[in-house]
C-alpha cells in the first residue's frame, strides 16, 4: 500500500526526504504539505528517517506552531495513484513548462491537469480505480505525439507506468534566409540599423566575433503602456517567418529589464508592436501592442519563469499573418510555450522592422544584453522546382507517342501549353517552342537520336 505524508506546515519552504529520496517540495508559507510516498522506499523490517529542509526568507521559521507536526498515514484502498517520469529526446528530463500533462478517464468523463516537476517526475493522487489515458498538450509538442500512455490503477496502490516520452516540433528555423540570420561571426553591424526609441540615454550595438555575440547596451524605462523606451536593432522584413536567438544576457539595472526580439510597424513610441523578451528576475514574456495606442491601454503579455544570467536560453518568435507564437528553450531539444498575441491593422499592409530589443527599465541607467545566435527564416522546408524532363510533355514521367501528340496541338494552338509543359517540349533547348522540336521529337520516338540536343 501507499502512504501520504500531510499534516505539516512549515514557514516557508520545504524539500522533504524519506530514507533518502525527495518525497516533495512546495514553497509557501502556512500550507498543509501533501505528499505521496511509494512503499518501495519505505523500510517495513528497520529505521525509517525523514528529513525536512526548510529554508525561509524572514522572521520565523520552521514548523514553529501546535499541530503542525508532520503525520505519515496508509493512503486509502478506495482511491489509487499514479507516479512515473516524462522525458525528451534521450534521456532529458522535462519540467512543468515544457511538459503540461492529462490524465483522463478511459471513456473520457474525467480530466486531470498537472504538470511534471523539473526532474521530469509527474503524479496523480486521489483516483478512482479504472483505466486511464495519459498524454501531454502544449503547442510546442507535436501533433502526431507523444502516444497516449495506458494505465491501470488499482485502491490503495501507486501505478507506475513506463516512461512517458515527449516529442516536440523542431525548434530552429528549417530554411534560413542569410540577409536577415546573424551567427555574429564577423563584424556585421554596419548591416544593421540600431537606434534608441523614445528618450533613453543613448545606447549601442557592438559585436564581438570572437566569442560570436552581439551585444546592445541600452537604457530606457520600458517596453510598455503607452511609450517605449529602448534600444532597438533591427532590419526589414516581410511575410511570415520564424526566428530563434539565444539570450545570454540581460542588463542587471531593475527586475524587469528586457531583451529580446522585435517586431514593429515603425518607431514611433507607441507603435504596435509584438516582443518575445527575457526578463532579469521575471522569466520570459511574449508581449504586445496590438493597437497603435498612445494611452497603452491594449498592451497584453503572458509568461513567466526563471532566467540565469550567462546561460540564458533560447528565444522563438513565429509570425503567420496577424498571429504570433513565442517558444523558449535551453537547447533546442525541449521546448516550451510561452504564449501567443494577435495584431490588426497595418502589421498586414506592409513591411515590418524586425530584430533585437533591449531597455534596462531604469531610466537614465544604461545596461548590457549579450545575444548570439540569430536565425531568420521558415519552420517548412520549401520544395525544390518540379524537374523538367525534356520531351516529357504531359508529366508522367515517360516519353512516348503522346507527348509528341501534345505538343503539336500545342504548336498548331489547339492547346495551351503550361510553363513547365513548354519547358519539357523545347529539347533543343533554344528558349523556343516550335515544329523544330516536335521534329526532333519524332526522330527520338523512331530512334533515329539517341538523346535531345537540350540533354546533357
């Protein structure tokens, strides 16, 4: 049988071991901590001994009142439980974020969130008896993946199904456009247009090819309400796209200094824009100014997180039309959502500017971002142009008596030939169609030519 361990609050935090292995953890003061244990860990013929780590940020501490002792009870035979392990590629682990899972009832009635803990480690407490179905949702994961995980649980006992595996989309662009990517291995800043928006002391951009990152020195009090403040380093940029960067650095001037990457419609400092950005001690946001908006009333974010100063992490920004996406990941291997915004008005009517933004959100203090890493381009591979086979004029991948048939309708303008049906019939490759060469494809039909003199 399982056991819980309840009971206990503690002020502030806790990590809370069983014979050694991590039982839980929860940060918050004044919570009741509810732990699953697996009977495995427990020793039935010996000593058991529980540690609890507390840590807190100020005034008491501990479990510092009555009644809060920690209790460790038989978890009931009415209900079952489910513990196991998500994973990426390999063996890499997958955390909350990047892995929000589903447990569901079997006909489908009963649906459970969670998410997995940064060890990978996911559960679900308090289940009816039955099957279950588990699987993850996120748009960072493929569509096609991972496949439903079965489960069987039984009262009173913890099923531990195998390993759940995570199968993500790609997360770099698969075609990159070389006017706009910057791997920062050379000294291109003279191919980018970098200046301060708003009113920020003034700010600049240097690259360093040795260590291949670009670094923005900016000021600026935000990115944000109805003026932006900041340094902005850009190119122009049309259609739809798909851009990643890696983020090293932030400024370390406010909590909520930003950097990142930018779309804008022009540089006015109130002008719509949509910025996928790492914040000091805020994690990462996908923000935006839908509306040109002089009062910022529209402006919209979601994220959250952690970021570490000189390993940062990856930024992802995909424009399809008015709809954009944002993704972060460590290593391009697991990937996780961040969310998404939409834009009106003139952000489909013309070209936008596009690239790095930074403000070190403390005016008249400049800070330095170091990114690396820029590429621009598309998550679709385009195909190649069709292969025109001379002589194949009706595209069947053959050459006999109706191509020939084809083309001299097409030269007595009994039909209109196609581009590339045109392309097939010029085999003398002379840029012309015409009754030369349905010549030359008749003595080829009676072996009379070997090849077409358009042939190599």
């Amino acid at each position: 049988r399982a056991f819980i361990f309840n009971n206990m609050k503690l002020d502030d935090n806790d990590r809370t071991y069983l014979n050694g292995v991590l039982i839980g953890t929860h940060n918050g003061w004044n919570d009741e901590r509810n732990y699953l244990i697996d009977s495995a860990i427990v020793n039935f013929t010996g000593d058991n001994v529980l540690a609890i780590q507390g840590a807190q940020g100020g005034g008491g501490a501990g479990i510092d009142q009555v009644g809060w002792a920690p209790k460790i009870t038989i978890y009931p035979a009415s209900l079952g439980a489910v513990m196991g392990t998500a994973y990426a590629a390999g063996t890499t682990k997958v955390g909350a974020d990047s892995a929000p899972l589903v447990l569901a009832s079997a006909d489908g009635k009963t649906k459970i969130a969670a998410n997995a803990a940064t060890d990978g480690t996911y559960s679900f407490r308090d289940l009816v008896p039955g099957d279950y179905v588990l699987t993850s949702t996120s748009p960072a994961i493929a569509s096609t993946a991972p496949a439903a995980l079965a489960i069987s649980v039984a009262g009173g006992k913890i099923a531990k199904p195998a390993e759940f595996l995570i199968t993500y989309v790609p997360f770099f662009p698969a075609t990159l456009d070389a006017t706009v990517s910057d791997d920062f291995s050379k000294d291109t800043s003279k191919n980018w247009t970098s200046v301060d928006i708003g009113d920020p002391e003034p700010g600049s951009f240097a690259i360093d090819t040795a260590s291949k990152t670009a670094t923005v020195t900016a000021d600026g009090a935000d990115i944000w309400d109805g003026g932006d403040h900041f340094r902005y380093t850009y190119k122009t940029v049309s259609g739809d796209f798909s851009a990643t960067v890696k983020v090293l650095n932030v400024p370390t001037t406010d909590g909520w200094s930003k950097a990142g990457l930018m779309v804008r419609n022009t540089l006015d400092t109130n002008s719509q824009h949509v910025f996928v950005c790492a914040s000091r001690d805020n994690g990462e946001y996908i923000q935006a100014r839908p509306k040109a908006d002089a009062a910022g009333n529209g402006s919209t974010s979601a994220g959250g997180g952690t970021f570490t100063q000189g390993t940062g992490y990856y930024l992802k920004l995909v424009r399809k039309g008015q709809h954009f996406d944002a993704y972060k990941s460590l290593d391009g291997n697991v990937v996780a959502y961040i969310g998404s915004v939409d834009v009106t008005d003139a952000f489909d009517k013309a070209p936008v500017m596009f690239g790095m933004a930074v403000t070190s959100h403390s005016a008249g203090n400049l800070g330095d971002a170091k990114l690396m890493d820029l590429r621009f381009g598309q998550d679709t591979v385009t195909p190649p142009p069709p292969t025109v086979n001379l002589g194949d004029v009706t595209g069947d991948g053959k050459f006999n008596i109706s191509d020939v048939v084809m083309a001299l309708r097409g030269v007595a303008g009994l039909v209109n030939l196609t581009a590339d049906q045109q392309k097939a019939a010029d085999v003398n490759a002379d840029k012309k169609f015409n009754i030369t060469d349905v010549v030359l494809m008749l003595r080829k039909l009676a072996g009379l030519i070997d090849k077409f003199p358009g042939q190599a």
